[in-house]
C-alpha cells in the first residue's frame, strides 16, 4: 500500500535542479515540490538546456509520481509598490517559464499581502497580476496553485471566500487551481482537531472552491494555535493539531491521487523528514 502513497517533502535544488530528484528517493520519496530557482532571489539566469535535460531524463525522475514547484516568497502580486509589483509579476512569468521546463503541472503561491490597502484592493490587484501574467505566457502550461495562507500580518489566501473569489474573476480560471496547506487552515482558524471537524472543514472547502480544483496539500504540524494567524510549521504530531486531521487525509480516497509533501523544519541529512514520513506511512495503515 505505501508504494502508491503520494508522499514526500519540499526538497533543496542546491547543486542543480535534479539534485532534488537524488535527495527526495534517497528516503524514499513518490512526491515532492521544489523551488525552480533560488527562493531569496526576485530574478535568475535561464535554465541551460543541459540542466533541463538532466532534470527530465534523470533515471530516478520516474519514480516520483508528482513533482511540482513552489514560487519564491518574495513575489507579491497584491503589492502597493509599483517597482516591487513589476518585480512580482516578471519574477513570477520566469517561474512559470522554468516551471513549464521542467514539465512542472503547477506552481504553488502564496496569493499576496496587502500591505494596509485592505482586503478588497487586494483581491482585485491579485486577479488583475494574475491576468496579466498569462497575458505574457500564453503558451506556458504550467498552473498557478493559490496555496491557503495562515492569514498573518495582512497576507490574503486564510480564508477560502479570497481564493474562491480570485478563481471566480481572472480571464482564465482553468489555470488556476489550489494548494491546502495543513498548519495555516489551522493558524487561519479552521478547526481540523478531530477527523470531524476536519471532514466539515473540507466540506466547507468543497462547497466553496471544488475538490476538483485542489491539487496538492503540505502536510505540517502548527506550532501555534487555532486561529492565532502566525505561520509556525512543527514536526507531525508534535505540534497543536494532533494527528487525527493528518490521519483522516492519509486515509480518504479522495486524496489518494493527490501528492501530499512536508514543508517542515529538517538539517541537510533529512532525518527530520524520514521521521515525519514515517509517521504519515503510519498513519495510511487501515486499522
């Protein structure tokens, strides 16, 4: 049964992109997500064609069942600025580009802050960036995936209404789809304590946004708790969550083709991420 387990971590590209595909199968790895460039740059040279050759034809890239990438957490498509937004929407086109490369089907991002604009200014720049980013990368089939965001300072994304809201008004919705990520429905307030609340919570996600849109979801811990909106990752169990949220989306059907990765904390060995997987793989196991 664990073999068909979409399950992995984020993974560094220190020392090239395909690097990543050797780290994630050296613990076992069927899924994983990785930055296609430098994440504390806004811009980088293009990709070389050698690099992209070594990434698609690499002998372990078939035993990943799904890689997909995360965009840089400088971008900022709801920003006031007009030179950090410039720098936002090429930053993020680049990406989509190289994400598109490496034959990535999505690229996750944190919809935006709006920096004391409010709420609305907000939503309304993030649909307008969004547009105008397809608008110059019409023939890039690489998705965005609005991940759900722990709503801290005055990031957009905690509630669903926001990404409901943004997939409901840019020019091309069918290029947009979603990313849930465990520890900030939690930190935003949606309860996920219990298999319960969980299955309500999902519910209400279903009813708002479609199951049919979600494409992936980070699996981490909260160090802080509901409703305290402060993105704290923690180890799996170890935090305030528990494990029944994680219990329940290892289990459900209706998560089974979707790749579930760990964003938490890890040294370059991966011993962190080998002890949170193993906890996941036990977790899958029917009673």
């Amino acid at each position: 049964m664990t073999k068909t387990i979409l399950v992995g971590a984020h993974m560094s590209i220190r020392g090239g992109v395909s690097m990543a595909i050797e780290r994630a199968r050296s613990i076992r790895c069927t899924a994983m997500q990785i930055f296609v460039k430098n994440n504390m740059q806004w811009f980088a040279r293009p990709l070389r064609s050698e690099e992209i050759r070594a990434f698609l034809d690499h002998v372990q890239r078939g035993e990943l069942s799904s890689i997909f990438g995360h965009a840089n957490y400088l971008i900022n498509l709801a920003a006031t600025n007009p030179q950090f937004h410039a720098n936002s929407i090429r930053a993020l086109s680049e990406e989509l580009t190289r994400a598109d490369q490496l034959e990535l089907p999505f690229l996750v991002l944190h919809p935006g802050a709006h920096l004391g604009a409010g709420e609305e200014v907000g939503l309304e720049k993030i649909i307008d960036s969004i547009d105008e980013v397809f608008r110059k990368i019409p023939h890039v089939k690489t998705k965005i995936a609005l991940e759900t965001t722990a709503g801290q300072g005055s990031c957009i994304g905690h509630r669903f209404e926001h990404l409901a809201f943004i997939i409901a008004n840019v020019r091309e919705p069918e290029r947009v789809c979603v990313c849930l990520d465990t520890a900030h429905l939690f930190a935003a307030g949606y309860d996920i304590s219990s298999e319960h609340s969980t299955r309500k919570t999902l519910r209400e996600f279903d009813g708002m946004i479609g199951l049919d849109r979600l494409v992936a979801i980070h699996l981490n811990d909260s160090k802080t708790a509901r409703g305290s909106r402060v993105d704290r990752h923690e180890h799996i169990g170890k935090g305030r969550i528990g494990l029944d949220a994680f219990r329940f989306i290892m289990r459900d059907r209706r998560f089974r083709k979707i790749p579930k990765v760990l964003e938490t904390p890890k040294g370059k060995d991966l011993r962190e991420d080998v002890m949170n997987l193993k906890t996941l793989h036990r977790l899958a196991k029917t009673r």
